[in-house]
C-alpha cells in the first residue's frame, strides 16, 4: 500500500508524501467507511477524520510488528465507531436474550448473492447489527475485542452478531426478489 520512504515523508510532513498516502489510501477507507456508515456527509467528515487521525499516527506505525495495511484498517474501524458513536447512531444496548444461540452463520451464506445485494442489504441492516455483524464476521474481531471496542459486554456482541444474521437471512430473498422483480 505505501513504501517505508513515503511513510517517513509523510511523518515529515511533506505535501507530496500526504497527497501520494491520501491518494493510495483513499479508495481503501472508503470501502470500509461506506460499510459501516450510510449517511453521506458523515462518510465524508468520517474519512477526513481518518486521514487527520492517520498523519498524525503515522510516527506510531511499526512495519515489524504487522503491515500497514492492517495497521491502517484499525484506524478507519476505530474513526467509524467514534462518528457513529458521535452521531448517536450506533445503539447497541439492547435487552440480552437468546444469546447463547449457536451461531453458524458463514460467509459463505452470502456467496450465492451479487456484491450489490449484500452492500444493499448492509445499508439497510439496523447500525448496532451491521457494526458487530463488520466486526465480528468481515474484519474478524472477536466478542471480547468487539466489547471493548464498543463498551458493551461479549455477550451484547453476540448477541447483536445473531440478530443481524437472523436478519440478513429474513432479508436476503426479500431483496433478492426486489431486485429481480423491481
């Protein structure tokens, strides 16, 4: 994603090096943004939040202990919790039951559907749900890590990631169907 010389530029604070990152970066954050965030001008002060949060952690990347690609995808999750948070849409403080519900939901439920229907789906997916639903299951953090993250309890968190795969499951042929029929 970025070379070692251009992360030192841009802890340097060099124009060209912070234009280079931004470009090479940007297409990267927004796909993560655009999942967790549906609100337009949110998405939009999200990622410039992302971009000021990440120059001035620049010094603070370690390339021995992980990459940078990883390194960075932290700071997006994290800047898109914190708009969430900010903006009062992510309510995940629901009443515990049913939790203890195996859950066997994979990625490979949603692979009989178009990348467009799932990122329908997703949008539409109530935020506590698709916030946990990202963590846990795209960006595989566990419930313990999710809590602290999210200043809930694992068992808020499991319980979340088993709602929002009871609702994709009721929504994935309501959706299929709207997109098939109009």
């Amino acid at each position: 994603m970025l070379n070692s010389n251009i992360i030192q530029s841009c802890i340097n604070k060099e124009r060209w090096a912070q234009k280079q990152c931004y470009e090479s970066c940007a297409p990267y954050a927004f796909t993560i943004v655009k999942n967790y965030i549906n609100d337009h001008e949110l998405r939009k002060d999200t990622m410039q939040e992302v971009f000021a949060n990440l120059f001035m952690s620049l010094k603070n990347f370690d390339s021995n202990k992980g990459a940078f690609k990883s390194w960075f995808a932290k700071i997006v999750i994290n800047q898109c919790i914190a708009a969430l948070r900010k903006t009062s849409n992510l309510n995940l403080h629901v009443p515990v039951t049913d939790y203890e519900e195996k859950l066997s939901f994979q990625l490979s439920e949603l692979s009989s559907i178009k990348r467009e229907e799932v990122e329908v789906l997703l949008k539409k997916m109530p935020d506590g749900y698709r916030t946990v639903f990202l963590l846990s299951v795209l960006d595989d953090y566990n419930h313990k890590e999710i809590a602290k993250m999210l200043s809930i309890t694992p068992e808020t968190s499991r319980s979340q990631l088993s709602r929002a795969t009871k609702w994709i499951r009721q929504n994935i042929s309501t959706e299929a169907k709207t997109m098939i029929y109009g």
